[in-house]
C-alpha cells in the first residue's frame, strides 16, 4: 500500500510538473503571437495651428517619444472649431494605438458644455494618457491704468464699475472664463471684449482701448519685460518659473482662484490596456528629463506628467468647476 501511495505522489508530481512546464510555454506563444507596438508611423493630431501651446507639446513630446518607440510621429494639425474638431478624428480613430490626440481643457473639460451637440463624448469616446504640460493665463494692464498690481486694479474696479473692459481670445475661451471667475471672486463688473486672436487683443490693450487682458505668456511677455505692459498676476495654484516673481491671484487676496490651459495626451477608448502603458511608461521617462522641463519653461508652460487615473481626475474636476462658472455667470452658449 505504501508503494502505491508514493507512485501515485510521485506521478501527480509529474503531471504537475509538465503541466506547469506547458502553461508556461503557452504562455510565451501567446506573447510571442502579440504584435510589438508600434510597428509603424504614429499619427499625433494637434487640433490647432502650428506655433500654438498645443503644437509646441505634441512636437517636443513627439521627436523625444519618437525616438524611444523607434517610429516617426507624425504631427497633423487640423484645427478649427475651438479644437473640436481634430480631437473628434481622434474619437472615431480604430483604438490601436497608432491614433493620439493633443487635447486640451476647451476640447475636454468645457466643450460639452459650451454645446450640448457636439460630435464627441470627452470622457466615454477617449482614454487619457497623460498631462503634459499646463499653461496659466496673465493678467496685463496698459500702464496708463492707475494699478502696480492685482489689490489695486481692483480697487480701481470697484471704484468705476461696469467701466472697465478686459480682452481674451474670444467668447467661451479659457481667458473669457477666468475674467469670470475674477469678477465673481472680486466682487467687480467689468465688459468682456472677445478678440480672435491674442495679437487683436495685444494692440488694443498696447493701444490703451482696453484696459486688462487675460492671455497666455509667450505673446505678453516681450512687452512686459520692455514696459509696454504691465503683468499684475498669474492665474496657475503656484507662482511659474518663467516669471517667479510674479504673484497668483490666490496670494493676491482671492484663495482658491486657479485657471490654467492644460494640455495632455488622449487615445481613443478601448486601445489596449498594454499600449497605454507603454507611452505612460515612456513618457514619463521623457517629463521627468530635465530637457524637457527646460524646453517647456521656455515657453511659458509648467511640467504636468500625471499619468492616467489622475489625469481622468483633472478632467472630471475640471468639466464640473468651469460648468459652475458658466452657469453663475449666466452665459448661454449658442
């Protein structure tokens, strides 16, 4: 009986044995059967002109990415609509990988806000690869206003309500919405003047027909530094680089005021889990490079690198707290 008993221990070891020796082998071909990514050229839509924030990230981001995968990215800008309308290319893209968006906090936290029919789902048709890079907005004067900074521009408000008229780049831009936000906080009344495009808004305010403009660094800062114009404040949660010396609106007297324009990496929902990982994993390598931070400071923008879960966290936070301001506000987008 013995003897049996230990045959029987001895062969349920062996059939163990090849059992394990064969998942493990099956498991290896399945790898093995899996195609490496990327195989091919990756197309990166930037849907903006060339020369923007957005343009600027997607090419710094793709020749260094590039570079790690061992495939050219290609950058296609296709703009118009605010943006919306690359990124919806992007949502209907086949979700293998070779499909990225440079996305934005127009084209996903306010767009479906500001239009209830658009051609895309921001959260349900895309999966979030990561924040890149977050861009804050200034706030400028012509020196002819009678403020060195933001305390005394809005005492100067308070005392000519409804006289004074800030720039942005147009109605529902990220500028317009955080002039909003401003005066909600400070308790002012200011005139909206919506621009086309930062360099209208720049003359008029260099011109002194308006008073405040609410825009991005690089197109500012020359004049600021030259005198032309006089910067009060930054909208980012924490002072830039770029201009360390100038304060946020929240050290200014306002807590919790913060606006930024950040930009990030989306591929179209259902890509592979694995693919997704992969570009986390590399980029994340190419952020924390101190190339890149120093490239992007350059340009006025600050270093984002939050990966997927929380990057999908800045979003929701993002779609919630701007839909707030649009309602308080009372704007009825079109």
């Amino acid at each position: 009986m013995g003897r049996l008993i230990s045959y029987l221990r001895s062969s349920a070891f062996i059939c163990g044995s090849i059992a394990l020796v064969y998942a493990t082998f099956a498991l290896a071909a399945a790898h093995a059967a899996e195609p490496a990514f990327p195989t091919r050229p990756v197309r990166f839509i930037v849907p903006f002109p060339p020369g923007t924030s957005a343009d600027v990230v997607a090419r710094l981001v793709g020749q260094r990415l590039g570079e790690r995968l061992g495939q050219q990215i290609v950058i296609d800008n296709r703009s118009g609509a605010s943006g919306t309308i690359g990124v919806e290319i992007v949502a209907r893209a086949a979700p293998n990988g070779y499909t990225w968006a440079l996305g934005t906090t127009s084209t996903h936290a306010l767009a479906r806000t500001l239009n209830p029919r658009l051609g895309y789902d921001p959260v349900g048709d895309f999966a979030p690869v990561m924040l890149l890079a977050e861009s804050a907005y200034f706030l400028t004067t012509h020196p002819g206003v009678p403020a060195m900074n933001l305390q005394e521009f809005i005492a100067h408000a308070r005392a000519n309500p409804g006289k004074l008229r800030y720039a942005s780049v147009g109605n529902f831009s990220l500028g317009h919405l955080s002039g909003e936000l401003l005066k909600k906080a400070a308790g002012i009344d200011m005139v909206h003047v919506p621009y086309k495009g930062s360099t209208l808004a720049l003359v008029d305010l260099l011109g002194g027909r308006v008073e405040l403009q609410i825009g991005t660094l690089p197109a500012s800062l020359p004049h600021v530094k030259a005198g032309r114009l006089r910067a009060l404040a930054v909208t980012s949660r924490e002072r830039i680089s770029a201009l360390p010396q100038l304060p946020t609106i929240a050290e200014s007297g306002f807590p919790g005021y913060q606006a930024s324009l950040w930009l990030g990496m989306f591929v179209p929902a259902r890509t592979p889990r694995a693919v997704i990982a992969l570009l986390d994993r590399e980029l994340g390598s190419i952020m924390r490079s101190a190339g890149t931070r120093e490239a992007l400071v350059e340009q006025g923008l600050e270093l984002g690198a939050a990966g997927p879960e929380a990057f999908a966290k800045v979003i929701r936070d993002d779609t919630a707290r701007w839909r707030k301001v649009i309602q308080d506000a009372g704007l009825r987008p079109e």
